[in-house]
C-alpha cells in the first residue's frame, strides 16, 4: 500500500513538473508571452496532477504504476532541456 502511495503522490507529483515545464515550453513557442505560457501550464499542472494520480491509484498493482511512471519520465528530460530558452 506505502508503493501505491508514493506513487500516486510522490511519482505523480514529478512527472507532473516535468509535464508543465514542457507543456509551458510548448505553448510559449506557439505565440503565447512567456508569463502567461507558466501561468497556463501551471494551471492545468492541478488537472494534469489529478489524472496521473488517479491512475496511479486505478492501476492493478503499485509495480505497473511505478513501470508506468518511470516509462513516462524519461523523455521528458530531453524536452525539458531541448525546448528551453538558448543562453
């Protein structure tokens, strides 16, 4: 039950910064000013965390949550790095 939690808390709640990150990056690049892209993303950061949550806690066992998660996670890294502002 502890792996369930953490992951429909803690495993949720890191895979949903690294979806807002890109999510803002993505709509920053499609027009929108910067502020409001965070602003946005931010926002739908609260629906994003709740489905991710819910479906960690839906899954049959807390093994395909953690798999799921941390099958998810990784690409984003990349997207995270790859759509950010140059320096």
């Amino acid at each position: 039950m502890a792996a369930r939690i953490l992951a429909g808390t803690l495993g949720a709640y890191g895979l949903t910064v690294q979806l807002t990150v890109v999510l803002s990056f993505l709509v920053a690049r499609a027009g929108m000013a910067r502020v409001e892209a965070v602003t946005a993303a931010t926002l739908a950061s609260f629906a994003i965390f709740a489905g991710i949550s819910m479906a960690a806690f839906h899954t049959r066992s807390a093994a395909r949550a953690w798999l799921w998660l941390t099958i998810t996670a990784p690409p984003l890294a990349p997207l995270d790095w790859g759509l950010g502002p140059v320096r």
